[in-house]
C-alpha cells in the first residue's frame, strides 16, 4: 500500500501562537502514525512563489494522512494557532510504480 504525505508551506506571522500549535500537534501525528520527513531546513526555490517553512509529513497510508488532518486532536491543535500563520496544505498518496533506470 502506498504511503500518504502532508505537504505543507507555511509563513510564521506569530510565532508564540505557532509554537502553541507546534506543541499540540505531534498528538495526532502520532496517533496517526505520522513521522516528519521534512521539517524547515534549506531550500531554494526555483519555480513559482514559496513560504518561509516547508513540511512533509509521511503517514502509514492516504487515508491515515487524511484521517489525522479531519481528527478532533489535529483540529484542537490548529486551534492553538490562531492565524499565526499561513499555510498551504495538501494530503498526497505516495507513489509505489518502477522508477527512473528501472
């Protein structure tokens, strides 16, 4: 089966109420089996418009991707943010098909 991934791009407005929300929401991500993959670090953008911070969040599959975005612990978790940041997010099933010289 094939993995699920959050990708998420987000610009820290606050960061007191995004650490709040930072502090609450590792309880959905492990209950949903959620390990980090990507957590800020160095990038450079080279094609169309970026923010300040990107996220990739693997999960056991899509829906347990899906199940912990729509969860009462995620939903309390982003709460705690209140608009202390903007964020673009998307829920994606990973790929499993042959790769590139296979």
């Amino acid at each position: 089966m094939a993995k699920g991934y959050w990708i998420a791009r987000v610009d820290v407005n606050d960061a007191e109420s995004y650490k709040n929300y930072v502090a609450k929401n590792g309880i959905a991500f492990a209950k949903f089996g959620g390990r980090f993959v990507v957590r800020g670090g160095k990038f450079e953008t080279l094609a169309g418009v970026s923010r300040a911070r990107n996220v990739v969040i693997e999960f056991p599959s899509y829906d347990q991707a899906l199940a912990c975005w729509h969860s009462p612990e995620y939903q309390a978790a982003k709460a705690e943010q209140k608009g202390g940041a903007i964020m673009d997010a998307i829920v994606i099933e990973g790929y499993e098909g042959p790769q590139p010289g296979e």
